[in-house]
C-alpha cells in the first residue's frame, strides 16, 4: 500500500513493534499468570487493569503498603549468558522483601518489561521466573506491561521492573519506633549476590573484556572449582524471605526489619533503627558466599568498599526482644532460611559497628 506521495506506507511492524509478537506472549504467559492467582483476584490477564478484593478480617487498621523495584544490570548477565529464566525471582525478592519489612503481607505483584525486539520466548522465561517467584512469597501476579523500544534499545536488550502492594495493621506496623535497646539482631542468610551491587561485580570480573571474550570466561565450567559456571554463579536466584517472615505467628516479637541490598549492613541496617541508637555486629558465624571473594580480588576491592556494596552473605536483619531470639530464629529455619546471631541495639549514637 502507498500512501498520497506514492511511497511505500509505513506500518507499525516495519517501524520496529511487533503487535502479533506481543500477542503470541501473552499466550504463553497466561497459564504461568493465572497460577499465581488467589482467591482475591478477581480479574483476568489481559484487561486494562488488575482487580484485587483484599480479606480485611482481623485487621483493624488496614494500611496499604507499596514498594517498586529491578533487578538492575544483573538483567545484563543474563542477556550475555541466555537465560532469562531466574532474573524474574530476583525481581519479586526485591519488591516484597521491602514490602515485609514493614510487617506487610504481599497481596499482588505488576511488572514491567522493556525491551529492544520482543521475542515471546524470552518474554516466556522471564514471566515464568516472575511467576514463580510470586508462588514463593504467596503473592499474585496481576498485570504488567510488555513495550518495545526499537530505536531506543537494541535488539537482545531489556529491563526488568515491578511494583508490589502489601497489607498491614497500622497498630503493628514494624519499625524504628519500636526497637528498643538489648534487641538482638537475626541475620538471615543470602547465599549469593541476590540482584544487588552487579555493575562492581561486573567491573571487577570482566573488566573491559569484549562481549565474546566474557561468554567465554562465563560459561566455562568449574569455575574456581565450584563445579559450576561463573555465569551459574552470578545468575542464581534471590532467596525470597517474605513468606517466612509473614508466618511469624508472634508478630509483636519483631520491632524492626532491614532488607540488605545496595549499601549492604552499613547503609540498610540504620533505616530499621532509631536515629540515636546504633548496632554492634559480630559476623564471626557469617558463611560470606566464595564469589564474594572472587570479586574482591578481581577489584583489588578494599573490605570497606566491599561491606558498603554487597550484603557479603547477610540479606535482611530482624532486630527482636531477647526473648523472642530463640524461637524467631527456629521458626525461619523451619522455613529452610539459615540464621545467624548478630548481635544488639545500643546507644552509641547511631553507628554499626561490624566486628
């Protein structure tokens, strides 16, 4: 077809925006949506916005709580090793971990996917991690957005984003306000990078290699005889604590939560505490993961700049009273989480002492 000129009519697939690509990933996705629906969900994939009706009994203050989130240029290792099918867990852990640490339990999950030519089968691997993740943390995935972006992003490029809401009672909402000095802090355990501090990582083990020269240090095997790939390594999932520490069954045993992700303890573990109290931390028990060493000595990486970039093994931090310590840590590790004691609250005008 020609347009008035006589030249060739430009159409939207020509420009670079596949509609019937869209479509077809729509298809694929659907099954993986639909089951992570609760019965609170009471609208369908594919309308123009998702519908949750949210149980109230038993709370007497509804608070909604909201938190969005990416995975950052983790999502570059994943375009470098072709798989995309883990980043989507990542992206959940980081949304409703920050939901939790108010005491909100995750009701519903969006995301948001942008990409340079969408592919439905990348589309597939990276709703399906999504997905399950969702599965993990008991939560729903309701909606999203696909969007290309040829001209802007190239093709095999993309972005992985989300937006979770939660629900708490605002009279046992988690926080600053209600840690006291002599709570012990939990540590609990993060037996990777999770999705955080990956541009140092990056930087530090690839340098400024070309793309042919990272695949092949990434994917060949036994890396540091870990039996394992170090794109393996880089691309294993966040744990997602969210459902463990929801089912806590005293909730009034927890005064604050802290997620631990860019800034690691020294940045994070401040926001959880009052503005005058700070904290004294032994990380003797700490299991710091091995490709934290790895990229420490890749980097020429100080200790300093590593404890204010990673979690170095430490992915949230519960501060409860001393009674409570024992059978909070007992619950988690029912749930499969390891737990570490790291120390207390104390009055030393708001700084984190790491030992």
């Amino acid at each position: 077809m020609n347009n008035l000129d006589g030249h060739k009519s430009l159409t939207y697939a020509a420009s670079g925006v596949d509609i019937e690509a869209g479509e077809a990933a729509v298809s694929k996705i659907r099954e993986k949506v639909q089951a992570t629906f609760s019965r609170e969900v009471i609208s369908d994939i594919g309308g123009f916005a998702g519908m949750f009706a949210p149980n109230l009994s038993g709370i007497a203050d509804p608070v909604l709580v909201s938190s969005t989130d990416g995975v950052g240029t983790k999502a570059m290792v994943a375009k470098w090793a072709g798989k995309y099918d883990s980043i989507g867990i990542d992206l959940v852990a980081m949304c409703v971990d920050d939901l939790v640490c108010t005491g909100a339990r995750p009701l519903f999950m969006l995301d948001y996917i942008s990409i340079g030519k969408l592919d439905p089968s990348h589309i597939e691997q990276l709703v399906s991690g999504i997905a399950a993740g969702c599965q993990v943390a008991g939560t729903s995935l309701i909606g999203g957005e696909m969007a290309e972006h040829p001209g802007v992003m190239k093709e095999g490029d993309f972005d992985l984003a989300g937006f979770a809401v939660g629900l708490a009672d605002r009279g046992r909402i988690w926080g600053s306000h209600r840690v006291k000095l002599g709570d012990r802090l939990i540590g609990l355990a993060s037996p990777n990078l999770r999705s955080n501090g990956f541009s140092l990582a990056r930087a530090a083990l690839f340098g400024d290699m070309a793309e042919n020269g990272i695949k092949e240090l990434g994917t060949s095997p036994n890396w540091n005889d870990s039996g394992k790939s170090l794109f393996e390594i880089l691309l294993e999932p966040s744990v997602i604590y969210s459902a463990a520490i929801s089912s806590i069954a005293d909730r009034e045993s927890i005064s604050s939560c802290a997620h631990i992700t860019g800034g690691g303890l020294v940045g994070n573990l401040p926001r959880s505490l009052p503005e005058k109290m700070g904290a004294e931390i032994d990380l003797s028990l700490v299991e710091i993961p091995g490709i934290y060493t790895d990229i420490k000595q890749a980097g020429s990486i100080s200790d300093e700049e590593m404890y204010r970039v990673f979690n170095m093994g430490v992915g949230m931090v519960l501060a409860v009273n001393e009674k409570s310590e024992r059978k909070v840590r007992d619950h988690l590790e029912g749930h499969s989480i390891q737990t570490f004691a790291l120390g207390e609250v104390v009055d030393n005008g708001g700084e984190i002492r790491i030992a």
